[in-house]
C-alpha cells in the first residue's frame, strides 16, 4: 500500500517540504485531541458533506460542498485561537 501513497511525489522533484508538512500535521492534530483540547462543533455540515458522491480516482463530495467544518469551542464560548 504505502508503494501506492504519494502525497509528496517521489524522486529528484518530490516536495522540499515534506518533514515540516508532517511537523505541522502531527501538531495540528495532536492540539485538537490533546487531553482538554476545545471542543469541536459541527457548522453547517450533515452528512452529505462528509460522504464521497463522486470521483474516479479521488473520492470527491457533492461539487457545491465546502466539506467538513467545525468551530472550536472551549467551555461554552468558541475559540479564536485555532
Ligand atoms: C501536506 C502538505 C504538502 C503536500 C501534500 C505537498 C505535495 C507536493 C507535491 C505532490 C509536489 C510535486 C512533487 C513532484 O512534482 O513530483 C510538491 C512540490 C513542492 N513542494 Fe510540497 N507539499 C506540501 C507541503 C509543502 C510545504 C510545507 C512546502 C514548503 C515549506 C512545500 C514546498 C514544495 C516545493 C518548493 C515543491 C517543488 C519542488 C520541486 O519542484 O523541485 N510543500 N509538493
């Protein structure tokens, strides 16, 4: 499988920014599901912005959707800080 994944390209023009792309992803993520990490409130989005409806090699959402979005809320009020 991984011989399939490519994200970065392969070879001598492959992205130069691979390591910090990884850094900020693991980051991001570990900030959004750390112990006492805001919450995450679904905005405007149900279940067709989250289910593929189209596409032959990548699976695509309906064309008019914006995706899954969420506001961070931390206690009761949202976050700006993401
Ligand atoms: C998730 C994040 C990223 C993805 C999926 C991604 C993906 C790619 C892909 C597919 C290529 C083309 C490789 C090829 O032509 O074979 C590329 C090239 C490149 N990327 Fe990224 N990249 C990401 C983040 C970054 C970051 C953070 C930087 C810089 C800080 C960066 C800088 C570059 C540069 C300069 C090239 C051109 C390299 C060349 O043509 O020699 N990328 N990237």
């Amino acid at each position: 499988m991984g011989r399939y994944f490519v994200p970065f390209g392969k070879g001598s023009r492959s992205c130069i920014g691979v390591q910090l792309a990884y850094v900020l992803l693991y980051h991001t993520i570990a900030h959004l599901f750390r112990p006492g990490a805001p919450k995450l409130l679904l905005h405007e989005t149900n279940e067709c912005d989250v289910t593929p409806m189209r596409g032959f090699l990548f699976a695509l959402l309906k064309r008019d959707s914006k995706g899954l979005r969420v506001i961070p809320v931390n206690g009761s009020e949202p976050t700006d800080d993401m």
